[in-house]
C-alpha cells in the first residue's frame, strides 16, 4: 500500500500524440512518439510498443503518460514520457485516452 501523499506525487497528463516513427534495428517493434503536453509542458519523446494502431490512428491521439520519471535509454533513443497501456488477451499494449476532449496537460487527480 502507498499513501494518497506519495501517489499525488507522481505526475499524470495528458497528451495528444503529433509525430510516429518506427524506430529501426529495434530488438521488437517499437514506436517513438512525440507527444505534445501543451503550451506549459511543451512536446516530449516517449518510446513504446503499440502494435495494435497504425501510425494514422496514432496521430492524433490522446494518451496519458507520466512525466515525472527518469528518462530512460531505449536503444538510441531517450523516452521522457512513460505512456500508458492495458494489455490485451495478446499481451499487446491498448493505450489508456480519455473519452473526452481534455485540454493537452491536463493532470490526472
């Protein structure tokens, strides 16, 4: 169990997803997205397996990602963002989105 004080910590927005790339001589296919927070947060890099969309279901799309970790080496790649995802009865990433048109940065509460 965590206390409420340590999960008001960790720092949920949203984003909506403005560029995909498939990162190349990746070990799995992988995706780098950049994701644009809004004005105050600006646009960060997140890499992520998300086989389930295509690039064009991917633009565009609202996700919610934490911001407040460590970025961390994926390959030759830095991900700022963790993006967040479900898997599915394939194990495969479902991106978590909101189901209503949130303003870009807004926090998870």
């Amino acid at each position: 169990m965590i206390r409420f004080e340590d999960f008001e910590k960790v720092d949920i927005r949203v984003g909506e997803i403005s560029n995909v790339q498939q990162l190349e001589n990746a070990k799995y296919t992988t995706h780098k997205l950049t994701i644009d927070f809004g004005r105050v947060i600006g646009k960060k890099q997140s890499c992520a397996r998300v086989i389930n969309y295509s690039d064009e279901e991917l633009m565009g799309k609202r996700v919610i990602g934490i911001l407040n970790l460590p970025p961390k080496q994926i390959g030759q790649n830095m991900s700022e963002v963790l993006t967040l995802g479900v898997p599915d009865s394939n194990g495969e990433c479902v991106l978590v989105s909101p189901d209503k048109d949130i303003p870009l940065g807004g926090k998870l509460y």
